[in-house]
C-alpha cells in the first residue's frame, strides 16, 4: 500500500494551487510581494487563472469576461484594414510580421483572417500566448505551422548576397502560435489587446507623514492571504513620489514596471513598424484619487469577482494602465 501524501507542513510537499504557493512562499521568506501574488494568481503552471484556460468570451462559452475580439467580428475588421494601412506605409513589404501579444484562443486573429485584408499575401501572424493551455486552442481556430515555416520559407543564400537567405515573397498568410514574442528584428507590427492591465504590478500606500519612516507602505501578502503593509523599500518610494507627489495619507497606487519592460522590449523586437497597445488606462495621479478598487478589478464568471486576494487562480486579476509610467520607464 503507498505511504499516505505528507501534510501541507511538511517539507515533501508539493505545492499544487496558488494558495498552496502564496503559503509556501510566505512561510519561507516572509510575506510576498503583491507583484509576486499577481503573477501566481494568474499565471502559475497547472494552477494560475489562464493556466487553468481562464479566457476572454461569454459565459455560455466558459469565459469569464469580455474583450473586443470575442463580441463579434467588428474589432477584427478594424484591425484588418489598420494592418493594411500600415503595410502600405511601410512600401508593402513581404513578409509583412504581425505579432500579436496576449492572443488567448485566437480570436482576433481568426476575425483578421475572415477580414480578407489586402495584406494576406504578405502576412506572417504569429499568435503569442503564454498559457499553455490557451495555445492548444489555436490550431482549432486557425491553420497553425511550425514558427520556422511562418517566417520562411527561406530561399538559399546567394553566394554573392551578403544578406543571407531571404523569406519567399507571396507564401501568406501563415499563422504560428509561439508562448514568447520573438525575438526580431521584424518588419511589421507588434499588437497587444489588454495585456499590459494583466501583467504583475507592485501596490503602495501613502501614509501619514513621519520623520523616522518612508511615507509609502508597500502592499504584501502574508501566508493567509491577507495584507501586510510594510515601509516601501527607498527605491518604490522614490517612483511613488515621483509618479504621484502630492496625494493624501490613505491613497493607493500601482508601480507597473512590468507593464514599462514589455513596452520596451516590444519596441525593440520592431526594425520598421509599430507597436500597438489597446487597453484601459489613465494616470498615476487619477489613480490616486480614485477609490483603489475601482481601478484594480477582477472578473469570475462572465461578471466582477471579489477582492484581488480572494480566489487566487479562480478569477482574473487587472490594473488600468498608467501611461504616465510606462513614458517615463
């Protein structure tokens, strides 16, 4: 008979759900922080909100909210003719590349396809999506090849052609599903559809002025799943002042470096293009005056879920962007 699975207490177990994380975690080093909490709650293998298929569309289809591309065909056309404008401004290159980040199951790539855009002979789009699960999905939607065939097919490299081998010009459109944006250079387009409100983000607090301590609290989270306010560290503080100076005791902020890297790192992916950033998003400054959880939200069940701390891996977790941050990062 197999020895019974030790107790959550002891050393031999293996953390499953995002719970079991937190605590494991918080046990070990102390309350994490909520940046830390975030990228559990949504994206911890076999236990994260989309690792466990949470998605975008109606309740009758298993989604737990609502984005452009799942209420119908609209959005999708509307890009189709923007990626038509935008290969034109570029001297319609082919292939023309077309990276779209946080593509859940595909559906703005399959509304695009159904667009008939005057871009399809040239167009290599590659659907980036970190679950795992999500990407399962894609050849259901759409005809998916390997990523090397979407970017090539390669020609031989003339001798002479210090360049190398070149993609064949005319093979599109080709679609690829890939769990990382690439790594470029690309001539094309770099597309993100309510992304960056779901990417992990610190939390603060301003408290009351003291001469002995930092006026910010950072935001935790203890073993329990409750709040631990401890002083921000001298670094968080410094962008909290920066971001937001003159705000009351009380007030909260996000600090979205995460959000400010990938917008980095997709511009430099893009050789001749752009990158497109579609969400909801105000100021650090807004966010201050404004009640913190009308500002950082779930969704559970095609509707709102509870706080941000309660069913970690069973709803979806966002923060509206603060473009003041991401400029100035």
């Amino acid at each position: 008979m197999p020895a019974p699975p030790p107790p959550p207490g002891d050393p031999g177990h293996a953390p499953t759900g995002v719970r079991d994380l937190v605590r494991e975690r918080a046990h070990r080093a102390g309350p994490i922080s909520f940046d830390e909490f975030v990228d559990l709650a949504l994206y911890a293998p076999g236990a994260g909100f989309y690792e466990q298929g949470g998605a975008a569309g109606t309740d009758a289809r298993g989604g737990h909210f609502l984005t452009s591309p799942t209420l119908g065909p609209l959005f999708g056309a509307v890009v189709a003719r923007a990626l038509d404008a935008w290969w034109a401004e570029l001297g319609e290159p082919d292939p023309f590349v077309v990276v779209e980040a946080a593509a859940g199951t595909g559906d703005l790539a399959r509304a695009v396809l159904d667009a008939s855009p005057r871009c399809l002979p040239a167009l290599r789009y590659l659907l980036v999506e970190r679950s795992e699960l999500l990407r399962s999905r894609h050849p259901t939607r759409l005809p998916i090849d390997p990523a090397a065939h979407v970017l090539g097919p390669m020609a031989p490299a003339d001798e002479e052609d210090d360049d190398g081998a070149r993609a064949l010009p005319g093979r599109g459109p080709r679609f690829a599903s890939l769990p990382d944006v690439p790594a470029g250079p690309i001539t094309g387009v770099v597309i993100a559809n309510e992304l960056l409100d779901n990417l992990p983000f610190s939390l603060l607090e301003r408290g009351a002025p003291s001469a002995d301590a930092s006026e910010w609290s950072e935001v935790r989270v203890s073993a329990d799943l409750d709040e631990v306010l401890v002083p921000a560290s001298p670094a968080l503080a410094a962008d909290a002042d920066r971001f937001a100076p003159d705000v009351p005791p009380g007030a909260r902020i996000p600090l979205q470096r995460a959000a400010a890297g990938w917008v980095r790192d997709a511009l430099r992916v893009v050789d001749r293009g752009r990158v497109v950033i579609v969400d909801y998003a105000a100021t650090t400054p807004d966010h201050a005056r404004r009640p913190w959880h009308e500002w950082l939200r779930t969704y559970r069940g095609g509707g709102r879920g509870g706080g941000p701390l309660d069913h970690p891996g069973e709803q979806d977790v966002t923060c509206e962007v603060c473009v003041d941050q991401l400029a100035a990062w």
